[in-house]
C-alpha cells in the first residue's frame, strides 16, 4: 500500500485503530512475513504483499488509499507525485489521478526524462482506457484522445518513434473527421512518421493537420505546424 517499506509513523496514520502496532509487527517479523530494517518495516516477500493486497475489501483498501495520501509533515516522509497519483485513482478520484500523472509527466519533461514522462502518461491512457468501462469521467474519449498524443510526443522524444505511430494511429481512428482532437493528433503523427523516415506520410499528415487547424481556427497549432514544415525544410 505504501510501497516497498514504510515508517512507523506512516503505519500509525494508515491503521489509527490498531493498538499495539508494534507488537503486531514483531509477531510477523518472526513469522518472516514482515522485515523490519531499523526505522523501516517491508514485506518479507513480493507474494505476500500481492496475497495480502488482495485479501483487502474493495471498500477497506479504497479508504486505505485516502489515508496514503495525507502529509506526513515530513519532507522524508513525503510521497512521489506519482504515487499521489496512483493513491487517488484507487481511492475513486479517477479525474484528480488522471491530473496528477499529467503533472508527473510534465515534471519528468521539465527534468529531460523522457521516459518518466512515458510511464507516467502510459499509465493515465491505461486509466482512461477503464473509465470508458467505469463511466466515472464525462468524456473518457477525449481523455484517451489526450493522452494517447501527449504519450506519443513522450514516446517520440524517448526515440520510441514506431511505438509512437501505433499510439497515435490508435487515437486517430478514435477521432472523428470533426473532432478537435484530430488535428493535434495528425501534428504528432507527422512528427512520429518523420523520425522514423517516410518523409511522404509525414507530409501527408502535416498537410492534414495544417488544413484541419485552419478550417477549426486553431492558431497556435497551425504556426506549430508551418515552423515544423520550416525546419524539416531545413534538414534539422
């Protein structure tokens, strides 16, 4: 729940109701169930956290996760934003989860980790993906759609340009010939396509993308796009 160890004072806020906290833990630590590392205690085996975990009822482990979440006040203490974000989906905050990787992804780019940026919107085109079957969002579709381009820009970036064009041409055929995600997609697309080498697909889209980004008057995309088409001319 809380990752590969925690502290006493992280096991203190999750489980408020347990007494004598410190005596359960050293039943499992000499069961071998539990290892406890000076101020840290982990599970003994990946298994067991995996059995444990999913022994919890749905309704326990979700306020679990809300608890994860507090600000231990601490700077030691304090989770990755990643982790918030992996607490919030499992709590039922699907939108706030959806956000916060968007951050971590964002964070990752600032820092030049493309990969981290792949991880992190990776995992919010997965939780996109269950809320089309969930329902809990009010356009799962354009959050697919979202970040399905934004993890192709990160896989582009990461030199991942194949994985790229499968991501993005997934989100294509998503997006309808009006929608206004469609031309955003195309810009990737060409991006995607021309780091790989085929020229001709890659002008192909631009050209769509310009003449979509004119027709739905999306300025900022179409001066993207003809400094795109200037330094592909350019040979850089």
């Amino acid at each position: 729940m809380l990752g590969d160890a925690s502290r006493a004072a992280q096991l203190v806020a999750l489980l408020p109701d347990v007494d004598e906290l410190g005596r359960y833990l050293t039943v499992l630590r000499q069961a071998g169930f539990v290892v406890v590392n000076g101020p840290e205690a982990a599970c003994g085996h990946p298994l067991t956290r995996e059995i444990v975990l999913g022994s919890i009822p749905r309704g326990v482990r979700r306020e679990l996760h809300v608890r994860a979440r507090r600000d231990f006040g601490v700077d030691d203490l304090r989770i990755p934003l990643e982790a918030h974000a992996l607490h919030a989906y499992h709590a039922g905050e699907s939108f706030e989860a959806l956000m916060l990787l968007e951050q971590t992804a964002a964070r990752s780019r600032a820092r030049d980790d493309p990969e981290g940026a792949v991880r992190a919107l990776r995992r919010a085109l997965e939780l996109a993906r269950v809320e089309m079957a969930r329902g809990e969002l009010d356009d799962p579709e354009s959050a697919m759609m979202m970040f399905s381009t934004k993890l192709g820009d990160a896989l582009v970036l990461a030199g991942k340009h194949q994985d790229a064009e499968g991501i993005l041409t997934e989100a294509l055929g998503m997006a309808g010939p009006q929608a206004k995600e469609r031309p955003r997609i195309l810009a990737s697309l060409a991006n995607a396509a021309h780091g790989i080498g085929h020229p001709a697909d890659a002008y192909t889209y631009l050209d769509d993308a310009l003449r979509l980004a004119e027709k739905t008057k999306q300025t900022q995309l179409m001066d993207k796009l003809e400094l795109m088409r200037q330094r592909w001319f350019a040979g850089s």
